[in-house]
C-alpha cells in the first residue's frame, strides 16, 4: 500500500444536534424545577454561589466536564474514534460561552448602580445585579453552554470534513503524479 | 418547604402543545375508522412537523419575553438564545424537506427522533423561560 494513504487524517467526530439537545432540554427542566421547589432557598443561594470569586471558573469546569462526557458517549454510541482535535475544540467553545456570560453579567452588575444614579428609574436600590437578572442570566449560561458548542461543531464539522478530506486527495494526487 | 406552582406557564405549556401536537394527532385519530390510515403520532410528525412547531413555539416565548419587564439586554440574549434553538428544531423539518425535493431519501426516523428531541429542547427553555418571568413579575410585585 502506498504510504501516504495511511498518513493520519484529521479525525473529527460527527455530531447530530439532537445529541446536546436532550441534555440541555432536561439541565433547562431541573433548573425550572429547583425554583419551583425552593422559590426563595433557590435564589438565594445561587446569589450566594455567585458571591464566591471563582464562580465563573468553577462552572467553566463543571460544563466543560459534561460536554466532554456527553461527546465521549456520542462518539461510544456511533463507534466513532475520538481524537483530540473534537474534545479540544468543545472545550474552547464552552469557555468562550462562558466567558461571554461573565462579561454580559459584569456589564449587567455595572450598570445596575449607575441607572440608579443617573436615571432613577428603578424604584427599588440595588448594589448590584438582582437576583432575578442572575437566574435568567444563570439559566441561559447553563443552556447555551452545552447546546451552543454543539451547535457550532455541528455547522463546521462538514466543512473539517471537507477540508480534510480534500488535503488527502491532494496529497494521493501528488503522489500518483511524482510515481 | 412551601413549593410554588406556576400556574400561567403550565396553563400557557398546556394550551401550546395541546393546538400543536394534540389537536392535529387527535384529528388524524377520528378518521381512523373511515380511512384506515396510521395514527401513530410518529408517522403523522415523520417529516419533522415538531421541529417546526418549535419554531412557533420560540416566538411565542420570545413576543411573551419583550412584554417582560426585564432589562434590554437580558431580553436580547433569551431571545436569541430561544430563537437558535427554534431555527435548529426547524432545521430538522428543512434538512427532510430539501432532501425530499431533490429527490434524495432521508431516513424517516432520524427526522421524528431528531425534531422530536430538539422540540424537547425548545419546550423545556421556553417553559423555564416563562417560569422565570413568572417569579420575577411575582417577586417585583411584593
């Protein structure tokens, strides 16, 4: 067999949409269900939770390590080979979603006092995000940071596809031509 | 522990899937006997129908979303947040739909398993979307 065959092509997993969608449909129910349960104690420790100045950084980890899991499952379910470049990839775009959220809170955190100061429009004084904000806030990050990834790998991965397999072709051509 | 229920958004839930899943599976069972046609609600959304229902389903969240008091900024990114995941569930409908046009054949399954579980997603978002309008609305109220 000729030697550039067996060069290592770029091994991207196949996802489906509907692989993250059930994950995060069922996260998105149980975090309805956590503020039906406990519609004060729910509220109040996550603005409590958000207080810790790792708060970000614990839940990148945290939906990192889930995206990972779900993708080690997917790739289980289908047979497929998971290489390094799908795992890394999920993982830079979940942080992304996060960092994105961090800084839509920070602004929301921000802002909050200065329409106090300058509008006084809110009847209600703030210090800083209300806890409402920070549940819906907490709710979309959550979401978004499992569907989000997934969504993106899921309208690129045809295009790494693509893109791989026509560097392989190449590289067969140019061989058979150099014979 | 006192648990709270809310009502509008199960009520709104209920009426929601109800007129977009229900209604036209049940029509479909009342011509049951006449036509002798399968009334399994698989083979009647086959072609990815829920996925388009979701669809509506986002908009629905998102008219009830800019009616919020909430701030602007928080609207726009529950908005397009639902609305991404209305366009994906729809997308399932679409990818069917060209393939069928180009004559192309696409595995009934995958297309109900696929706008099923992505309908899934929109319901639950949305649903949590309108529980959390409810607490606040209840919260600001107080």
């Amino acid at each position: 067999m000729n030697g550039t065959m067996k060069s290592p092509r770029l091994n991207a997993v196949k996802v489906r949409l509907s692989d993250s969608a059930v994950l995060a449909g069922a996260v998105s129910l149980l975090y309805a269900l956590a503020l039906m349960v406990c519609p004060r104690a729910f509220p109040a420790l996550l603005e409590r939770i958000f207080a810790w100045e790792h708060f970000f950084t614990a839940f990148a980890v945290l939906l990192v390590v889930i995206n990972e899991v779900l993708l080690v499952l997917i790739s289980r379910r289908r047979g497929q080979r998971l290489g390094l470049i799908t795992p890394v990839y999920i993982a830079f775009l979940t942080i992304a979603v996060v960092l994105d959220f961090r800084l839509l809170v920070s602004a929301a955190d921000a802002q909050a006092p200065l329409s106090h100061l300058f509008l006084r429009a809110a009847s209600r004084v703030r210090d800083g995000i209300s806890s409402e904000e920070l549940l819906v806030y907490t709710h979309l990050a959550t979401v978004s940071g499992i569907f989000l990834p997934y969504l993106l790998v899921r309208v690129t991965q045809n295009y790494v596809s693509d893109a791989s397999s026509a560097g392989q072709d190449a590289k067969v051509r140019s061989a058979v031509t150099g014979q | 522990m006192r648990v709270w229920f809310p009502i509008e958004s199960l009520w709104w839930l209920g009426l929601y899937a109800a007129f977009g899943v229900l209604v036209p599976w049940m029509l479909r069972w009342t011509r049951k006997g006449r036509s002798g046609l399968d009334t399994s609600p698989r083979k009647l959304y086959r072609r990815g129908e829920l996925g388009l229902f979701g669809l509506l389903l986002a908009i629905s969240a998102v008219l009830d979303l800019r009616k919020s008091g909430l701030p602007n900024q928080l609207i726009l990114t529950n908005s397009v947040i639902l609305i991404s995941c209305g366009l994906m569930a729809a997308s399932a409908w679409l990818e069917d739909y060209s393939r069928a046009s180009q004559g192309l054949a696409n595995p009934d399954r995958r297309t109900w398993v696929d706008s099923g579980k992505l309908l899934f997603l929109v319901l639950s978002v949305a649903f949590t979307t309108e529980v959390l309008l409810e607490h606040t609305a209840e919260v600001w109220q107080r």
